[in-house]
C-alpha cells in the first residue's frame, strides 16, 4: 500500500472563504510568509511570558515565606508638608 506524500498546499482563510497560498502574489506570498513567523514569534513570547509570571508568582511565594515582623520598617512621621505623595494631584 502506498503512502500518500503528496504535500497539502498552504491555505490562508478569512471570513470568505479558503485562498490557495500558491497563487498569491509575489508579494503575497512574502506577506504571508511573515505572517506565519510573526505568529511563531508570538507563540515563543506567549510561552516566555507564561513562564516569566510563574517565576514571579513563585518569587513572591518565597519572599513572603522568608518575612517576619522584625523586618518591617517603621515610618517616622515627618511634617505633611515635606512629604510629596506619589498620589499627590499638587504642581
């Protein structure tokens, strides 16, 4: 029994319909050539960014861990006027 190698044509759809990649402009066929790396590109960064937030999450779980209430800091109080709020509205 032969196996079928015939290699399917590349295919780009859209709410109309299905287009035939091959028959493309050339231009065409570079635009939709980037396409397909742009989107692996995207692909890449997606799995990076999946893998950065978890480290940070995990980040935090071992600094949390590690806290204790000797290490908080203690606020002097200063007079209001010397003090600039990051929420501060003033100019």
């Amino acid at each position: 029994m032969a196996e079928d190698t015939q290699v399917k044509p590349w295919t780009y759809t859209t709410d109309v319909g299905t287009y035939d990649v091959s028959k493309f402009t050339d231009e065409g066929k570079t635009a939709f050539l980037i396409l397909l790396e742009t989107d692996k590109d995207l692909q890449a960064l997606k799995k990076q960014t999946a893998k950065l937030n978890r480290a940070i999450v995990g980040f935090n779980q071992d600094i949390a861990e590690q806290l204790t209430d000797e290490m908080l800091v203690v606020e002097e109080e200063t007079e209001e006027e010397d003090v600039v709020s990051s929420e501060s509205t003033e100019i």
